[in-house]
C-alpha cells in the first residue's frame, strides 16, 4: 500500500481493519510469515529455554516478526489503537508529521499516511514498552541534565526527542538521505543544542563514514551513547577503542 496515494492508502487501511474478521487476519498473517516461520524454527528444532520456547510458540501468529512476543497484541491493536497518533501534514514543506511527546516529530515526504501511523504506534506502542528488549531508558538507567548525548542510528530522531529537553547537547548520527530533512525540521526548535550528522558509525574514517574518536577528537566527548546500527554494533566499537578505554580509566579512579 506503500505504492498508492496518502488518502487511498488511508482509505484502504482502514477499510481492511473494518470489515476483514479477525480470524481472517489471523490466517492473512500466518500465511504471509510461514516461510520466515519454518526457517527459524529448523534453526533452533528442540529447544531447552523456556522463554525461546515460548516465543516459538507464539511466532507463527505474530503482528510483528521482530516482537515475537504475546504482550505486543495488547499494546499494539490493529482494530483500535492504530490511530492513537493522528497523521498531520506541514502547511509550508508539506512533511507528514506526529505528535510524539508534546513535540512535532516529521517523517519522509515518501511515507504513506497508513505506513506513518503503523511506524509511530509501533516506535511508541511496541518497541519502547516497557517489557521490550528494545526500550532505551527505564527509571534506573536515564539521561540527566549534564549529558552530552551521542544518538548512532537516529533514524526519525524520537529518543532524541523524548531527552532534548533534558540535556545539554545532542548528536543525531543518521546515514540515511531520506531522514536528513525530516530530522531538521523535528530539532529546528533545538538547533542551539542539536547537530546531525550524516554520516554512518563505524570503525574507519571515509566520505561515508565516521568513527566516534575521530569525530569527538577536540570536542567534549558523550556522556550517553545511544546505540542502534543495525549490527554495526562491533564496528562502532573498534572505532571508539579511545573513548572506551577513557571511560574506564575514569571509572577505576572514581572507585579508588
């Protein structure tokens, strides 16, 4: 549906959720996941742990692949909270947008409606719940008001947007072409404290890339490090080798 126009698209959607029965979806999706379903199933055949048993179990109906867990079909409905965000258009740069947080948070001009409301419930709804393996902050591990705050793979910017506020500076690393002006237009309030940086994270320095020591060489380096690079996790390591071992050097001094 991506393919039709905004208010097609919409209209589609919505049609769909109304009058197709849940047993039908059920059956819609089951068939749509059945080849991902029988792959990861083969891999792990009999398994011990009672939690990757459950999730198993649960796969071959799932919503969202990537969630396989019973909690997100309480939290994320298609038949009612899939409109929690309301889908509203700029007047002057015509960028989809969604209200996360208090803050207007924009999309790319490419996003359906339909695929901007299941991209903000399921940021909000689904991956950032609180029994998530994907929640960023929780009540025990969070920003505070001194931080500078390194955001690798910020895509549409909504942690930075849940912590702008509440530090002191913020780095948006985001690759990706299609966020750039989107991601200038949700931090133009902040653009004091805010700086994006269009480059991915990883353990060279090239046109494309950067690596943490290099790009905070002479400046204050991160006191957070947000990290979600889509399995580049260990290059953005190697690239940070400085940084780490600095970090704790000054955790050991602390403690002695």
């Amino acid at each position: 549906m991506n393919c039709l126009p905004n208010w097609l698209s919409k209209f589609v959607w919505k049609t769909y959720r109304r009058t197709v029965p849940k047993s039908a979806k059920l059956f819609i999706r089951r068939m749509k996941n059945r080849r991902f379903v029988k792959k990861v199933t083969d891999m792990y055949g009999t398994e011990p742990n009672e939690e990757i048993r459950d999730i198993l179990e649960y796969l071959p109906s799932a919503s969202i692949l990537n969630f396989p867990y019973a909690w997100t079909e309480n939290v994320y409905k298609y038949e009612s909270d899939l409109h929690k965000y309301d889908v509203l258009t700029d007047d002057d740069s015509g960028f989809p947008y969604v209200i996360l947080n208090g803050k207007k948070c924009y999309f790319p001009h490419d996003m359906s409606l339909n695929r901007v409301y299941w991209y903000a419930s399921y940021l909000n709804g689904v991956e950032q719940h609180a029994e998530s393996p994907h929640l960023y902050l929780t009540s025990e591990f969070d920003v505070a008001c001194d931080d500078i705050v390194a955001d690798c793979g910020s895509a549409d910017g909504n942690f930075g947007l849940q912590i702008v506020d509440r530090v002191k500076k913020l780095y948006l690393f985001e690759p990706d072409e299609r966020w750039q002006e989107p991601l200038r237009k949700t931090f133009e309030p902040w653009g004091d404290k805010v700086e994006i940086v269009q480059k991915m994270i990883s353990d060279v320095e090239t046109n494309d890339t950067v690596t943490l020591d290099g790009f905070f060489e002479g400046k204050e380096g991160p006191t957070f490090i947000k990290v979600d690079v889509e399995g580049r996790e260990r290059n953005l390591l190697e690239g940070a080798e400085n940084m780490v071992l600095s970090g704790i050097q000054w955790i050991w001094k602390m403690r002695t």
